[in-house]
C-alpha cells in the first residue's frame, strides 16, 4: 500500500514528538522511507524528512541514502533538487566519502540550476570534511565516466583556490598535489592544463622548492627523455603544452635547462618538419616563441657548443643572403629575399641569451668563411631593417592613446567592427589584410617593437667582440609602463601663447613602442611588406585524448 500524505506527517509527528526515545521509533522512519515510492508531493516530503532523522538510526543509513539517491534521480526536476539540497546533512562520519563521491557524479547533470546546486552541496561538505569531500571527487575522476571525470577536474581548477586556509591546509594541499600526480599519469591535453592550474595554485608550492617540483611534474609529462617525431601532431601538442605550462614556473633560481637542451637537440633540427596541432597555428614560430621565452632561464648545459651551433646555424638559415648587384648597381634577382623579422627575433634573442655563457663562440667556435657570411647577412638585415624602422615612425608620428595600445592586439582584431575607408568596399577588421585604422596602428607599433628588439641586438654582435650586454623585452610580451607611448615635452611656443590657451601637445611614439603596417617605399619595399604580425597560439587541446589513451568508461550508477 502506497504512502500517503497524511502516512508522512503522521511518522514526522512521531519522531518529532519522541525527542530521545528515536530510535524506539524505527517504524515510523522506514515510513518516511517508503515515501520515495509514492507519488510528487509524497517524495518531495520524504527528501525533507529523511535527512532530518538520518543520524538517529544508523542501522537504517544505507537505506536512508539510497532512498535519497533515488530521488536525485527522480524525473521531476524539482524533486531532484530537493533531494540534492537535502544530502549535505548525510555527510557524517564515515558517509562523507560516500556523499561526496554521489555529489560529484551527480555533476554530469545538464539541468544549470541543478549543476549549481551540486556543486553549492560540493563546497558545503567540503568545509565539513575536506579529505572526505577531496577522497570522492579523485575517487571520480581517476575511475569515473568521462564526462564526471571531465567536470570533476573544472570544479577543482576553479573552486578550490576559493576555499579559505583553515579549510585547505597544508596537509589537505599536500593530499591534492599527491592525488593530482596520480591523475596526471593519463590525461588528456586539456586536462593537464585544469589540473596544472590546480596545483599551482596551492599555497605550499609557492616556494621554490615548491615551483621545482612544479616543473618536474611537467616535465615527466613532457617525456624529453625521448626523441621527437615532428611529424605526430599529437607528440608536438604534447610538447607545446608542457612548455606552456612550465614557462611561469621559471627563475633565476628555477632553471629551463632541460627544456632548453631538448628543443635545440630536438625540435630546431626539425622546425620544418613540425606538425602543428591545429591549422591557423604557425608552428615554427610558436616554438621559437617558446624557445626565445625560456632562454634567460636557462641554467648551466652540459653541450653548451652544440646547442649554440644549432641556435647560430638555425639564425643562419631565417637571415638571407644579399642579392648581387650588377655594375650598374641594381639587383640582379628577380625579387628581394624575405626578411622574416619574428622568427629573426626569437632566434636571435635566444642566441643572444644563450651566447652570454660562451661569449667567444664567435670568435673561437665558429670558422671565418661562415662568421663572414653571417656578418654580411647581419648587414645586409639591418640595412633594411633600418628602412623599415624610419618608415614606421612616420607612420606613427602623431598617433597617441587608444590608437597605440597594444596590450592584445588579438583582441582588438576580433573585437572590432569598425569599416576601413580606404580599402575601397566595406571590409570587416578580421582578416589578415584589410584591418580598420585603429587595428593598423597598433599593429604597426607591435612591428616597431619587433624591429627595435632586432635592431639592438645586432648591434651587440657587431661589436668586436660581440657583446651580449643589452636586454629587451620581447615584443609579444605584455608591455611594461615603462614602454608606454610618453608625451613629449611642450615647446616654448606651445606653453607661452599669449591668449594663456593651451595647445594640443601632440604625442610621439618612443623609440622602442610596442606592433604593422603596408610596406615602405625604396629598395627594400617588397620584402619588407610582406610582414606580418604572428599571433601566439592559444590552443589548448580539444582533440580528444591526445596525453594518453584513457578509454571511455561506462559504468552506470556506482553508489
């Protein structure tokens, strides 16, 4: 016979009524119990009453709990988050575990309000028992279902730095960096990078040693103990998200040397071969973004030579030789070779920094014919690069503000809908040829840091000896205060007019501003306007499961 209304109000007005003499009442609750097999109104009852006298018959828990779990899988949403609201107040003593382990399942739900509220129940325990509540969600995510597992891991990146220090201590920190190494041993690209961002952000890592171990876990991930095969996209993604990962870690007292020696022993002597995870990526200049980022890092190498050699034979290859001139003085090629300046940059900054621990590599490692022809190379580079620098501040010239911002360039390109005037028809700004003016601009100060970056830095080598004393900024990095476009300084005129007005001080770019434009006119004009601005990749997996070969789990209900 089925449990009514009136069956539940009556067994609540027993228990209610019997204050210590509960458990004498067993009856009345296996009442409440049987509720969940009745109609609406009698379960949404039962998600209440249940949980309120769960803790006064232990005999009868697992019953109570699966009643429970019955209605968070109930049809009638409403009654599910009821029953989902109510289980906080199973989690007792040795149920935690359990509870939490049933909560995170119970996050594969695709009712928002529902996920909300389970993941409102998640933190709830998690201040009761935060072991417990950490035990269930791993338990989840190194055996459940993918799509558990998948946001098990996003409620962890995202809601455990929220968590307050008495509840998240160091010995509940030290229990997540251990269960995250166990995790980590098959996951997916895009799952390292949640859970690297977990374990970041724990407090106890936040020290050098911490920031050490940090790297070793990456680089066990990394698998640099084994040669590269360029030609598997999903070995390169491994590669390019480690480094990724790895790069805020570093120091002066963290070193990148492994990672480093790798991609000089590696990945430069098969740049041209690289396979590229996804297809707007242009992978060469990705990873000597990466390279060029991780060189002030590195510490001592044990084949420091080599290393260099192939940096300075890989720099060789991006700055082209001269064409010949005929009698008369013109070029006898048919067009002038290209000059690539973003990859030039990132070569040459990481050679530089590199060539501070070998500063006669130059002189005494490399013989004259080939130190001849690269400084010919050298000259021949700077001399248009010299072109094209006076060029972009002309074109510069003026411009202040908005106009010259260049902390995302990429998100100014996407956000903008402004029409460009002087393209003729109406051309949206997203392409990589027709941008409105606002985009150009900022592109072309992006260039001026680029060719400024190169520019110092040849000097260096051309010293004799070469010098490895300047520094710069490399010119994808977010830019400092310090390289802001500065107003320059009011001329007496300006400042001693005589009606007392002011007048508009224009703004001039500083010499080592930070991004393109259409090219320059004169001799090198053909090469140099074939520049472009290279974005860094922001890919972050979403192949499948491309660190390993998880399989798809099913395995229904395992409460």
């Amino acid at each position: 016979m089925a449990v009514t209304i009136e069956d539940l109000y009556r067994s609540y007005g027993v228990l209610a009524d019997a204050k210590d003499n509960l458990s004498q009442h067993k009856d009345a609750y296996q009442v409440i119990l049987n509720g969940v097999k009745s109609g609406p109104k009698e379960k949404r009852l039962a998600a209440q009453f249940i949980p309120k006298f769960f803790s006064s018959f232990p005999e009868l828990a697992d019953s109570a709990i699966n009643a429970q779990l019955d209605l968070c899988e109930d049809e009638d949403v409403s009654i599910r988050r009821q029953a989902i609201k109510e289980l906080p107040r199973f989690a007792t003593g040795e149920n935690i575990l359990r509870v939490a382990d049933i909560l995170t399942q119970l996050l594969q739900t695709d009712d928002s309000a529902e996920f909300n509220q389970v993941n409102g129940a998640l933190v709830s325990i998690f201040k009761m028992d935060a072991k417990g509540t950490l035990g269930g969600l791993f338990s989840q995510i190194l055996q459940g279902e993918d799509i558990v597992r998948e946001r098990a891991i996003k409620f962890l990146s995202t809601k455990l730095k929220t968590l307050p220090e008495d509840v998240m201590t160091k010995e509940m920190e030290d229990y997540v960096f251990a269960e995250t190494k166990k995790v980590l041993e098959d996951v997916t690209g895009e799952e390292f990078v949640l859970l690297m961002r977990v374990v970041s952000g724990l407090r106890v890592l936040q020290t050098v040693n911490g920031r050490q171990q940090l790297v070793e876990l990456v680089v066990e991930q990394a698998f640099l103990e084994q040669a590269l095969n360029p030609a598997d996209p999903d070995t390169v993604d491994r590669l390019l998200q480690c480094t990724r990962q790895a790069l805020p870690l570093f120091s002066k007292n963290v070193h990148s040397t492994r990672f480093v020696t790798y991609f000089c022993e590696h990945v430069l002597p098969n740049l041209s071969a690289l396979t590229s995870p996804v297809a707007e990526l242009d992978i060469q200049l990705e990873v000597l973004k990466l390279l060029a980022e991780m060189s002030p890092y590195c510490g001592d190498m044990d084949k420091l030579e080599p290393n260099l050699n192939m940096l300075f034979t890989k720099l060789l290859e991006f700055m082209p030789v001269p064409p010949e001139e005929a009698e008369n003085g013109e070029n006898t090629a048919s067009e002038e070779p290209k000059l690539q300046f973003s990859y030039v940059e990132c070569l040459l900054f990481g050679f530089h920094q590199l060539g501070k621990k070998l500063p006669d590599f130059l002189i005494e490692k490399v013989d004259a014919e080939r130190l001849k022809d690269f400084k010919i190379r050298l000259q021949y580079f700077a001399r248009g690069l010299q072109v094209y620098i006076r060029q972009l501040r002309v074109a510069l010239q003026g411009k202040s503000g908005d106009a010259l911002k260049t902390d995302e360039v990429t998100a100014a390109r996407q956000t903008c809908r402004k029409l460009s005037v002087a393209s003729g028809p109406a051309v949206e700004c997203i392409s990589e040829t027709n941008y409105c003016l606002c985009c150009q601009n900022k592109i072309k100060v992006v260039a001026l840091k680029i060719t400024n970056n190169i520019n110092v830095l040849i000097k260096d080598l051309f010293h004799n000896p070469p010098s490895f004393k300047s520094t710069v900024s490399l010119s994808w990095k977010p830019i400092q205060k310090s390289e802001a476009v500065a107003p320059k300084r009011p001329s007496t005129e300006e400042m001693g007019a005589a009606d007392g007005t002011k007048k508009q001080v224009s703004l001039q770019p500083r010499r080592d501003a930070r991004q393109i434009y259409n090219p320059p006119s004169g001799k090198f004009s053909a090469t140099i306007g074939n520049f472009t601005y290279e974005q860094r990749g922001g890919f972050r997996g979403g192949r499948g499961r491309g660190f390993g070969g998880r399989g798809n789990r099913s395995r229904g209900r395992i409460y």
